[in-house]
C-alpha cells in the first residue's frame, strides 16, 4: 500500500489477515491485546479481525479518504495486473502456506472482502482513518505497538532513505514499538539498500533497532522484520 499521494489511481490494495500479521510480525497473545497501530493498512482484514476478537487497533491510510464503492472499483481495476505480475515472479516467492497464484488470489480476496464489509463501520468507530507517512495525527505515545506491512523498504525505489527515516521516527514516536516487515523492496529477493544506513542513523539518535526472524516467508528471503524502540526519555536508568 504507497503513501505518496491520495490518488486512489496511483494505488494498489492490496490485502492481508489476522493470520498472516500475526506471522508476519511474530505477534504474541501479549501483543494482541495491547494498544495497535496498523500503518499502511490498505485493504488488510487486520483490523477487522482483531475488532471482530475485541482487540483495540486503530489503521491509517490515505485510501480509507475514499468510499467503499471507489476502492472496491479500484481492486477489481488492478487485480489481474497484481495477478500478472506475481505470476511472471513466481520463482520470487515459496509456495507453502500459499500454494499458488491462484491461492493467492483468493487468500488476498477473502482479505480484502472482509475489509470491505467492515469500512463504513470502522471509519465510524474511528478506527480506520485517512493518513500517511511521516506525519501522523497520534499523540506522543498513543501506541503500545505499530506495524507497518509492506510499505516501508518495500518501495525503496520511490521512497527514499529520508523519508524511511522520518517515518520511523514518527512511528517511534507515537508507539512504544515499532515492527516492519519485510525488509525487501517489490519482488526482491535482497534487502533494502536503505536498511543498514536506516540503522546506523536511528541508533546514532538512540534508537534501539533489532532485525528479527519471523515464521513467515512468502517473498524468498523475506522472513525478517526490523524492530525499533525510541530513546529512552532524559534521566531514565535501566
């Protein structure tokens, strides 16, 4: 899911569940049942799920600005592209929980669904709303956990080491956790070029970050996410 703008034409949702998030981000039971912060969101039945067990999670996304009619139009406007483009990469991925394209397909689908029927609901309840990297509207700790899927790194080729940089501090910022995952561009196999420098700069700021294995593999090489904690307030010992 981009970030870079609100034109719902340069967007593509594309959505994942409750199960693949948990995996994703190696989430404990712990972790279900504090505070979330779901970034970059897009079409992910995360969100849903978790309201449906009474978890409290809050998603943010410049396409949640447009009705459910308009990203549905969308999804099915870019469906066979996405499809297309996964199939010509196929060797990119493992084929294992997700057997094959065709799987995959239904699997985003069912997400997306979910989503959907959820929408009008959630952006009621507050608990989908319109916003984008770096800048959040959350206040300074609002968050005991945020989770950005597919965004951060995974469009390094149009989000530059910056940008990468402002939007983790931001998240720092309005969390007591930040996870990202993965660490690979689109149809990558290696990791970001931004992640080491990413590194180096947020722990010369006093940032914790930690690269962590995950049980999740669908891109061949994607099973790490980045971890990252701020700075300790002054005056605080361990």
């Amino acid at each position: 899911m981009g970030c870079a703008g609100t034109n719902l034409e340069q967007i593509i949702p594309w959505g994942r569940s409750l199960d693949e998030y948990i995996r994703m981000f190696d989430l404990t039971e712990g972790n279900l049942s504090s505070r979330i912060l779901d970034c970059g969101g897009g079409p992910a039945s995360f969100n849903a799920e978790m309201h449906g067990r009474g978890g409290m999670v809050v998603s943010c996304d410049p396409i949640y600005e447009f009705s459910r009619e308009e990203i549905s139009g969308r999804i099915d406007a870019t469906y066979e592209t996405v499809m297309k483009k996964t199939l010509e990469a196929a060797e990119n991925f493992v084929w294992r929980e997700i057997k094959s394209p065709e799987h995959l397909g239904q699997v985003r689908m069912d997400a997306i669904k979910r989503f959907l029927a959820d929408l009008s609901v959630g952006v009621a309840e507050g608990r989908y709303r319109a916003a984008q990297l770096p800048v959040l509207p959350f206040r300074d700790g609002e968050f005991d956990l945020a989770l950005c899927s597919h965004l951060l790194f995974t469009y390094s080729h149009l989000l530059s080491l910056e940008f990468h940089f402002d939007s983790i501090r931001e998240l720092c910022r309005v969390a007591d956790e930040t996870r990202i995952f993965p660490l690979l561009p689109n149809f990558s196999n290696s990791r970001s070029a931004h992640v080491a420098p990413l590194i180096k700069l947020l722990r010369a700021e006093g940032y914790t970050c930690e690269i962590h294995r995950v049980p999740y593999e669908f891109q061949k090489g994607g099973n790490e996410m980045l971890r990252v904690w701020p700075p300790l307030p002054s005056g605080n010992w361990e």
